[in-house]
C-alpha cells in the first residue's frame, strides 16, 4: 500500500539576507513562493505553509505559525508541521527552491518500507538536502525532545535518528535563493 503524503513548505525564517520576506520576491512575475505551491501541490494530497507571518496570496486556512515560542529555524517549523498532519508522511520543502525535481515526492516515498527509515532525504552532488526532508509524523515527540535539549541544526537532528538518503542527478535542482544576488544569477 502506497504511503499518504502531504507536503508544508517553511516559510516560516526572517530573510534576513534578502532583506525583505523571501517568499513574496518576484521570480518571473510571480512570488517566489508561488512556484514553490505549483511545483509541490502536484506531488502531494495536500498542502500547507508554515509561516509566522501571513501570506495575502494564499488562503488563511493553509497557513499556520510555529508552535514553539522564539524562531528556532526550520526544525520549529518541521515540528508545527509535523505535529499540524493527518497524513502519516509530511514532506517538506523550503520556499526558496523553485527549481526542485517535479519527482521530488515520488521518489523520496518510494523508499518509505526500505529498511524502515524514519526520515528520507535527497543528496545532490554528494551534499544533504535536509530542509527537503521526508519523515513521519510520528517523530514530532522526537523533535520536540531535540529543540528542548537547546539544539537548533537540522543535520545533526538528521543524523541522530535512523534516515535514507536519496541520490539526485538534476544539477542546480535544489538552487536556494537566499539573496538578491542569487535572484538576479537566476
């Protein structure tokens, strides 16, 4: 039986180096997050954004804010969303990536029974793609008992839990756009 999936794009960070929210940056005449939702609602049952500050673009009613007080980086966010699923599977994915694989779901899940991972994630180029995180929703305990032990990076979170890596050929597929700079290499 295939797993059910559903996705959370973080949105939920300061854009501090592009110096205004990231996500409503235009790429091609649309906010950079908008490719984001068009790219991912195709790979998924349902959708949602983990963002502290709402989004006019996007219905209310698939926003939701961190759950745990103080902007702990994009592992509060996995963890509101985590702890926000009905799907047993939540895949993540950050809102600065427009060009990850339109496969990115589908091949991260088709792992879900090998070896029983309790989180899938791509590599590329030899390098972790953790914010593109596949895991269950069952680890939202796990999580909790990381970011309380004062804790805050995602790969050692990773790392400390049983995990599969996905190996990803498409060059460039998981480009962020962190600044104005790398909009305007784009």
């Amino acid at each position: 039986m295939k797993a059910e999936v559903e996705g959370v794009i973080l949105a939920g960070g300061k854009s501090s180096r592009m110096g205004q929210n990231k996500s409503l940056v235009l790429l091609e005449k649309k906010p950079l997050i908008e490719h984001i939702f068009n790219r991912m609602k195709k790979q998924v049952k349902k959708l949602s954004i983990n963002s502290n500050e709402p989004l006019s673009i996007f219905s209310k009613s698939i926003q939701f804010g961190d759950l745990l007080p103080g902007q702990l980086g994009p592992l509060s966010g996995i963890f509101s969303g985590l702890s926000q699923a009905k799907a047993d599977w939540v895949q993540f994915c950050p809102n600065d990536t427009p060009f990850f694989p339109t496969n990115l779901v589908a091949k991260l899940s088709a792992h879900i029974d090998e070896e029983n991972p309790k989180i899938i994630l791509p590599t590329s180029d030899g390098k972790f793609e953790p914010v593109f995180l596949l895991c269950p929703k069952n680890l939202a305990g796990n999580l909790k008992d990381f970011l309380s032990s004062g804790e805050r990076k995602l790969e050692v979170w990773v790392r400390s839990n049983n995990f599969k890596t996905v190996d990803f050929k498409e060059k460039h597929a998981f480009f962020n756009i962190n600044s104005i700079s790398d909009l305007q290499r784009i």
